[in-house]
C-alpha cells in the first residue's frame, strides 16, 4: 500500500515540476511576494508631504518647523501664504498633514501660557494621517520637553517634578513593519501554492480523463486523496523555507522560537489548506473552475486573517467566521515564533482549530469525491 502511495505521490510531483508554467507558477510568485510585500505593504509613513500655514514666525514655530523639515518621515515642508491655499492642498491631496500657527504662538508659549498647533489632516487617508499626525506630535512634545514645557503649554515651576515616560516596544523595538509582514508571508505564500497544487489536482485528472484510471487502479479513494494532499504539504514546507530563508538572511528578523514546532505548524498548516484545495477540485468540473475557486477562498482568507486589519475589530459574525480560516490561526502562530519565542502550549492554541479544519474539509472532499464515482 505504501509503495502505491509513493508512486501516486511521485507522479504528482513530475507532473507538477514537468510542466515549465507549473514551476514558474511555484517559485515566481514566492519571489515576488518576498521582494514586493515587504517594501509594498509598509505599515510606516515616510516620505509624505506637509504643509505649514505659520502666521507666528517667531522663534517658537520656526524652530518647529526645521524639526518638520528634517523628520524622516516628511520629504517635503510645504510653506502656505493664506487660509485659501490650506483647503486648496488638501483638495487636491498634495499634502497629506497641514499644520496651522496661530499669531500668538510664540509668544504665549514664552509666556508660560497654552500656545495651541492646529493640524488639517486628510480623512481619505485616515490611517496615513493618523501616523503622520503622530509624529507631528512626538516632535511638539520634544520641543516643550526641551525648553521646559509641560503638555499644555504651562511653565513648569520649581517645585514641580516632572514625569518622564519611557516607552518600550515588546517584541518589535523599534516598530518595523517589515517585522510583522514578512513572518505573515509564509502564511500567504504557502497558501497559494498549496491550494493551487490541491485544487487543480483531481480536476485535472478529470479533465484529461485519467481520473477513471486511477479509480479502476488498486488505489482507494482515501489513498488517492492523500497522494494528492502530500505533494502540496511537501510543496507549501519548500516554499515556507524560502520564505523564512529570506527573511533572516535578507531582512534581518530575529527568530525567537523552535524550528521543529515551525515546521510542524506548517506541516498541520498544510493539511488545513490541503482539505479546502480537495475540497474545490471535488466540486469542479475543470482546471478553470478549481482556479477560480481558489480565488474566491482567498480573498476572503487573507480578509479575516487578520493580516490587513485586526480579528478584534471587526463584527461579532465575522469574528466567528473567520474560526474556519487557516490563515487566521496560523499568522499568530508564525509571528510568534518569530519574534515572541513561543513554546508548545502557545503553538497548541492555534494548532487544534487547523486540525479541526482539516478534518472537517477532508471528510467533506472524500463524501463528495465518493459521491461523484460510485
């Protein structure tokens, strides 16, 4: 039984690596993702575009300014002659900040009392204008901080003492974006690979006519399933490692945790994402309808992974949804072992839902394959 396994496992892997587009169809996508998303998908804000309506130009808001100026994050300081070129700016979406000093500035902020810094923000790029906004922020607070201010503009006296805070970032010291996205590669990768290779499997099989075949060979159902579901396992592990190749030789990430527990999540991954790829070809006629299909799984599963925006944030319904997505319980897991060291309990937490789907996807790909050829 063995051995008829290996060899349909074997035929699969040279039909697969045979075809040149099936191997580009492998390893570009993976190269690309692994150059694209990580400079593509940045969570930071560099190189925006403010603008600065001063009407103080004391020293004050000048020196502020310079500060704007020399911020990583802003290349370019835009300098506004009236209220009419502020709404013109954001009209147009030339910048995506503007910050407003009123006359005064300067000189209540010498005088100990509240000196006040509008800033215009543009709503159509809230998430960037929050960032930006912040780091307008960060660079007041340090000015106030520096010439012995306290939040709100006031003096402090000599018997006051100041607090300090001192911020410390777990796991990610200094916020790179690269940190989260990269490690979230190898979950999306490997899902399209595996899905792909599952997906497109037995509906090739039935579309060449070879699948009768197969059916009439000593093989059984079950055992045609898994000389299926193991190539794409062994194919999404391939892929994983060039991931995580890349991203410690490449981008420089830490990794934290076990390679044995790495690479048995993304063995059980597999399995999860190999019960829906069997489960598309099992109700597709062909290799274009499996293709779709797997589309239309993952658009959706990247939504609720919790990849673009947080599982928490999002309704009650589809919080419970996205229990029945891989992705969802596999990018904690590979963030984790990353960067957070995790051990086998915290890897069990997510581990027992991929199985579960697993399960449920490959009793449901074998009714429906058994269905369809008795």
């Amino acid at each position: 039984m063995l051995q008829r396994l290996r060899t349909l496992i074997r035929k699969e892997l040279q039909a697969l690596l045979r075809d040149p587009n099936g191997r580009r169809l492998l390893i570009l996508p993976v190269i690309l993702q692994i150059v694209l998303f990580p400079l593509a998908a940045s969570l930071e804000v560099r190189n925006a575009h403010i603008a600065v309506l001063n009407r103080d130009n004391g020293a004050a808001s000048v020196e502020i300014i310079q500060r704007l100026a020399v911020a990583s994050a802003f290349s370019e300081v835009k300098m506004l002659r009236s209220e009419a070129e502020v709404r013109d700016v954001l009209d147009r979406s030339t910048s995506l900040i503007v910050i407003r000093f009123d006359p005064n500035f300067s000189r209540e902020l010498a005088a100990g009392g509240t000196a006040e810094v509008q800033a215009l923000m543009d709503g159509r790029h809230a998430n960037s204008a929050q960032l930006a906004f912040g780091y307008v922020q960060a660079i007041v607070a340090n000015y106030q901080a520096e010439r012995g201010h306290a939040p709100g503009g006031r003096q402090r006296t000599a018997n006051v003492i100041p607090v300090a805070t001192e911020t410390r970032n777990w796991y990610n010291p200094n916020l790179e974006s690269r940190w989260f996205v990269v490690p979230s590669l190898v979950a999306i990768i490997t899902t399209i690979g595996c899905l792909i290779v599952t997906a497109l499997s037995v509906a090739r099989e039935r579309e060449q006519g070879t699948l009768d075949q197969l059916l009439v060979s000593p093989l059984t159902p079950a055992m045609i399933m898994a000389g299926k579901a193991i190539p794409a396992m062994l194919v999404a592990t391939v892929q994983a490692t060039i991931i995580v190749i890349a991203a410690r030789v490449v981008y420089a990430l830490p990794f934290t945790g076990s390679m044995l527990l790495l690479y048995g999540s993304i063995l059980v991954y597999g399995l999860s994402l190999a019960g829906f790829g069997l489960f598309i070809s099992a109700i597709s006629n062909t290799q274009q309808q499996a293709f779709l299909g797997t589309f239309v799984f993952m658009l959706p599963g990247i939504l609720l992974s919790g990849f673009v925006s947080p599982v928490e944030n999002m309704p009650v319904v589809l919080q419970w949804i996205s229990w029945v997505d891989p992705l969802r319980h596999f990018i904690p897991i590979i963030s984790g072992l990353f960067l957070k060291g995790y051990g086998i309990a915290e890897v069990a937490h997510g581990l027992w839902p991929m199985l579960l789907i697993a399960a449920v996807t490959l009793a449901a790909a074998y009714s429906i394959f058994r269905r369809g050829t008795a």
